[in-house]
C-alpha cells in the first residue's frame, strides 16, 4: 500500500491510498457489500454508475457462506464478484458483538454459532487472517473484541487487553506469512479499542500504533453512545495515530456523522445506513432525508434531489419511486440503492475539494444551512 497525503485543512485530511487494485482518493466511503454483494447493486453499478474504487465485505458472513474456500476458488473476491477495484474486509469482531446470543469470546478468540445452521465454529486472530488470505481482499481487519455501551470499567479494560493481544499475534502471523512470499499485496488494519473511556482510548491507541500495521480503525463507537461522546472519542483518540497511516472509522454513519469526523482527523468510512434506509424508504438529499413512501410524493414530478445529478434522479419522479416502493417493485431498491451511494459518494468528493481548496469549514457550514440546522 502506498499512502500519501495530498492536504489538510486544520485536522481534515485528503490522502490517497493505492493499492494493487485501484487508487483511493480520501476521504472515502466505502459501500457496504457484506456478502461479496452491494444489496440491490452488480459490479457495473458500482463501477460505471457510482465509480467507487472501494467496497467491503465481511469475513463472518462469507465465511459461512459461500465458503472462502469456494471464493479462493474462483481467484479471491475481485474474481468472485467481476469488481476489479479494492476490498476491505471486517474481521468479524462485530458480528460477535451484534450475534452476541449466539457468540462467546474467550482469552483466545471467539466461539459462535453460524446464524444460518446453528454449527459451531471459532475464530482465532490467526484463522481470521487465513480466511481473508483465501478472499484475497486488499485491506484486512483483524480480529477484535468489540463491547456494547455503556460497559463496565473491568469489562472494557479486558476488551483492550485482548484486543491488544490478538493485534500482537495477527501483525506475527502476517508479516511471517509475507516473509514465506504470501500475501505480498494484502495490508493489515488494527482496530483501536476503549469505549468513550479517554483513558483506555489512550492506552489502546498506544498499544496498537506501536506494531507494524498498514493502517488503523476506531471501532467501538456508533454501538449505543450519544453523537456527541461518539464526535469526542475521535478526537481524542486521533491524536495517538500515525500522521502517515491511514484512519478508519468503522460503521459511522449519517451525513453528518461523515462531516464531524472528517473534520476530526477520519480518512475512511462504511456503514449500512445508505443502502438499509434506501430499501425502507427513507432518502438522503443535499436538504435533509426525506420518506419517498409518504402521500406527498403521489404526484410529485420533482427528483429525489434537485442538485444530484446521479442515475436515478437523471431519470425518475419522486412519484415514480413512491408508487415503486408501495407496489414492492424489485427496480425500487435498485434506483433508491443507486441515489443514495451517490449521495454519500459525492458528499465525500465535496469534502475533499473543499479540504484541497481550504475552505473546509465553509463547506461544513453551508452542509448544515441547507438542512437548516
């Protein structure tokens, strides 16, 4: 991986990110492809329509399904799927966390139970990077021990300790494989740890930033803590990682959550939010989300958004796609899918054109008077 950094704009960064399947231009939103597959999207649409150069899969799920033996088969993801651009994929230290009725983690990894069969499997930090070897993704998470908030203090010092722990044995077993000529083009992301404790953000920062990573995430947050204590921890936490890594906010967010953490410091981002809210019907405008179910939009000729310019708006009413989602039409998820990927992609543009120009704080300001906040 090649990272640089093109500018900044007080702590908001631009950067590019190469790597051996595509050039990232920061900051980036990744679109969530869990399965191999953006819900409702092919590799066209992402490529041609949305000219994203990244997306993200997930270790748990393809794990299970369809097997990363069966993706190694067919030449990794890039193969698998026909999108010949980046993939990060999650460890699957989240779904231990989201699955936790069906999850136990322990001193040396994590049990669970497949949610589509009930079999048992355990995930280690070592087995974690194997299935990722198998899946040929260019950026890789390591194993991590994410808890709900609010948590006990005892319970999210264990969770740094462990997190810690497993990065020391992952960063290991990857540079030894890498030695053994594997892996020569995958990157490896650590996965910073503490809750809104700044004190345990700090000595888990610390601990990781220390060891031979490619990159470095902020996990833990968006899972039950106010905006505010979210917007804090980043920046707090950001001033203990490398000026010349990248940063990664995991599963943040909303439009503005973007916004706030760019301006704190975050390179890179994914969440579900656009593609889950586009199929139950809620869409994202330069003016604020509106609900494309309601009556209003029976007879409204208008697009989405009167300042997108992405395929669906180019083309179809706010009516049209009403009368798409209360007729449970397959095209609705598509068209919906497709605008608001663009939305969020091209905000991220904004952002960076804004940062190259040092007018960041302009942008953000006219961000939120078009919402009226």
């Amino acid at each position: 991986m090649d990272f640089h950094i093109d500018h900044t704009d007080n702590k908001a960064r631009a950067c590019t990110i190469k790597t051996a399947h595509s050039t990232i231009k920061t900051p980036v939103f990744m679109p969530v492809g869990t399965v191999g597959s953006v819900k409702g999207l092919d590799a066209t649409d992402m490529i041609e329509l949305l000219e994203t150069e990244i997306i993200l899969g997930n270790t748990y799920h393809l794990y299970l399904r369809p097997k990363d033996s069966v993706v190694k088969h067919f030449g990794g993801l890039h193969g698998f799927t026909n999108y010949p651009k980046s993939f990060l994929t999650d460890s699957g230290g989240f779904q231990a966390f989201s699955l936790s009725n069906i999850s136990k983690p322990d001193e040396d990894g994590i049990t669970f139970k497949s949610h589509i069969d009930g079999s048992k499997h355990y995930f280690t930090p070592q087995k974690v990077i194997d299935i990722q070897y198998n899946l040929n993704s260019d950026i890789m998470m390591i194993l991590d021990d994410l808890i709900a908030l609010p948590a006990e203090k005892s319970r999210i010092e264990l969770s740094i300790e462990r997190t810690s722990r497993w990065a020391e044995t992952s960063i290991n077993y990857h540079r030894q494989q890498q030695q053994k000529g594997m892996a020569a083009d995958q990157n490896i992301f650590a996965i910073i740890q503490g809750g809104t404790s700044q004190e345990f953000r700090e000595i888990s920062a610390r601990s990781l930033c220390s060891m031979d990573y490619d990159g470095f995430a902020i996990g833990g947050l968006s899972v039950g803590e106010a905006n505010q204590q979210m917007y804090d921890t980043v920046e707090f936490t950001t001033q203990f990682m490398p000026l010349d890594k990248p940063r990664y906010l995991m599963g943040v967010g909303t439009p503005e959550d973007l916004i706030e953490n760019i301006e704190r410091g975050v390179d890179m981002f994914d969440c579900v939010m656009p593609t889950r809210n586009a199929r139950n019907g809620t869409l994202f405008t330069s003016f604020g989300k509106i609900n494309i179910k309601g009556a209003k939009h029976i007879l409204s000729d208008e697009p989405i958004d009167s300042e997108c310019d992405c395929y669906t708006c180019k083309r179809y009413t706010r009516g049209y796609l009403n009368h798409l989602f209360r007729a449970k039409e397959l095209t609705y998820f598509r068209l919906s899918s497709l605008h608001n990927l663009h939305y969020y992609l091209s905000l991220m543009k904004a952002a960076r054109e804004a940062i190259l120009a040092d007018n960041f704080q302009d942008f953000k300001a006219q961000f939120y008077a078009k919402r009226g906040i």
